[in-house]
C-alpha cells in the first residue's frame, strides 16, 4: 500500500472530513472510493473511444434512425 500526501485548501478538506462522517467513513477510505469512482470513469471512456474509433458513424446512424422509428 502506498502513502498519498495532497495539499487542498482548507474549506474543501473541511467539507470532504464531513462528507465523509456523513457516510461513516474514515477520509482516507472517501478518497480510496473517489479515487476507484474516477478510474472506473477513464476505462470506461477508453473503452468506448477504443470500440468507436473501430465502429462505422453510417452504421451507427442507422441503428439510432431505427430506434427513432421504433418508438415513434
């Protein structure tokens, strides 16, 4: 396990020490998840940019067209 030492501004270390007493954790176990949230955030978004850059606009046009059809 690794050691982060992060300088914030006092008001925001106020409010993340609430944050999280108000979900009964300890700050350290706060930012554990914020940090797991935001990478859980950037390999879905290389994931959909890997498959994109592999995908066809024209095909994916037609499929939103067909859904507009649909539920017309």
């Amino acid at each position: 396990m690794s050691t982060l030492t992060i300088r914030i501004p006092d008001d925001k270390h106020t409010r993340l020490r609430q944050l999280a007493k108000h979900r009964g954790i300890s700050v350290n176990k706060l930012i554990e998840e914020l940090a797991t949230i935001s990478i859980a955030e950037f390999d879905a978004e290389t994931r959909f940019r890997a498959l994109a850059s592999k995908g066809s606009a024209k095909a994916g046009l037609a499929v939103l067209d067909k859904l507009d059809k649909h539920y017309q």
